[in-house]
C-alpha cells in the first residue's frame, strides 16, 4: 500500500498453523486449528489493512503486509515434522528481500509482527529479540488506549525465536506482539487440538489491532503539523561478543606498551641529540 512512499513499514503474521498437536495430551497426530497461533494475527492484518486503506492518502508511509508460511512446524516435545525447522518462511522472505524493493532508494522504518494476539485474557510480553525503542513505544501506546492490562508496567521477560527474528538481522527495527504461551493458565492451549475458535477473544483482537492502527497513527499521521509518535526507531547497542572482548582484551595492554616504548625510545634519541 502507498508504493510512492521510500519509507517502508512491514506488518506480518504467520497464516500456517502446525500439522502435528505436538503438546496434546492426547490427540498428537492431529492439527491444530491454530484459531490463535497462526489465524489470530491474520485476521488482525486483514482488518488491519481494510481500515488503513481507507485512510492511506493520509498516511506518509508505504505500508507491508506479510503472511508468512511454514512458521510452526518444527520439533517440540521431540516431535516435529521431518525436514522442517521453525520460520522457514519469514527466513526465504528476507533472503529474497533485495528483490521486492529498491535498496538504493527505499528504507524500512520498522517491522512488527503479531503472533498469539487472540487469546482470551491477552497479557503481551516483552520479547528481548524487539528493537527495545519500539516495544516500548507499542506498550505506551497501548496503555494510552487504556489496555494496561494487555499492555502491562511489569511484563514478563522472554527472548521468542519468531518470525521478527530475519529482519532483526537484517537490520531492521522489529518488534513481536506475543503472549506467554508455556507456561498461561488463561491461553493453556498451545500446540494442543483445543486452539480453536471458542478460545478466541473478539476483544483481544480489538484491542491489538486498535494498538497498531494508534502507532500508525501517531508516526505516520500528521496532525497539527507533527506526528506523536517517536519515529525513527534505533537498533539496539548490541554489547560485542566474548571472543571479540577477549581479543581487546589481549591486544590492548600490548598496544599500551608498545606505545610508552616507543615514547621512550623517542625521548633517548632526542636526549642523545641535545647531548
Ligand atoms: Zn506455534
């Protein structure tokens, strides 16, 4: 949507759901449904995107809208589905990525996907793989609409391998809208047969995708002649590595050494010469 824009935000769900229940207690040869892991984020996208093309004329953004295959269908609980492994779509997409925009010309500004946001009783987390300015600019907004249940001060600390993983890579802000699903009395059905529509909340979906129309808003939307939001996100200073410190920490005492050796050396000859 809006391809005249060079700024670019990507919004993506997963639309498969997984072939096995891996964690039913009894039926784990069956589907599941994915009503909530898989479905619920699409249908916050399609939403998403009736509601903001009406007002894309509005919006200063070019706007993304990604619905990733094969996402679900690696091993849990030692089952899985031979050959597969987790986020085979999102990680195509972002190795094809060069072929779907001109990198000379446009930018992403940011990506945030929605996985799980269907449940009844929805409580985000805060996923430590997101660009941390723009998690945190989603739960502000979020609790500005008044959802400081879904959007809470004190949220549960996770890394999630999700399908935000390749474009954090890639070097694109992103953040993963995503509940606790492994250890949630209110949302126990994961990867069970029970993920279906009767455990879907029209309010949580309500409440999602109110939250990411608000954030489109606020930064892509100008009012009064300035936008409320806190584009542009930065990515997060990540600290270098343990083998890198530890060639720092090699080299920089000998570089220090060599340094007063050659100062001295310097100061001999000078010494030498006036004498
Ligand atoms: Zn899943």
């Amino acid at each position: 949507m809006n391809e005249n824009f060079t700024n670019i935000l990507i919004l993506g769900a997963h639309y498969d759901s997984r072939a096995r229940a891996t964690k039913d207690s009894v039926n784990q040869n069956s589907p599941v449904p994915g009503a909530n892991d898989g479905a619920s984020g699409s249908a916050v996208l399609i939403e998403l995107a009736k509601v903001l093309y009406n007002r894309r004329q509005n919006l200063s953004v070019q706007i993304w809208f990604l619905f990733f295959d094969a996402e679900d269908q690696g091993v849990d609980n030692s089952h899985g589905i031979l050959g597969w492994n987790w986020r085979e779509g999102s990680i195509k997409f972002v190795q094809d990525i060069e072929n779907f925009y001109n990198s000379s010309e446009e930018h992403f500004d940011a990506m945030l996907l929605l996985d799980m946001v269907g449940g009844a009783n929805l409580k985000f987390i805060s996923e430590q793989h997101s660009t941390s300015s723009l998690l945190n600019e989603l739960f502000e907004t979020g609790r500005e609409l008044g959802y400081t249940y879904q959007f809470p001060s004190d949220p549960i600390i996770n890394s999630i391998t999700d399908d935000h993983l390749p474009f954090v890579n890639y070097g694109i802000p992103s953040a993963d809208l995503i509940i606790n699903f492994w250890d949630n009395p209110d949302w126990p059905y994961h990867h069970t047969t029970e993920d279906n529509l009767s455990h879907i909340s029209n309010y949580s979906l309500e409440v999602t995708g109110k939250t990411v129309e608000q954030f489109i808003y606020n930064n892509y939307l100008e009012t009064n002649n300035q936008f409320q939001g806190d584009f542009p996100w930065n990515d997060d200073f990540n600290l270098p590595d343990s083998d890198l410190l530890t060639l720092i920490m090699i080299f920089l005492p000998i570089i220090g050494i060599a340094s007063v050796l050659l100062i001295i050396r310097s100061r001999l000859i000078k010494l030498k010469n006036s004498v």
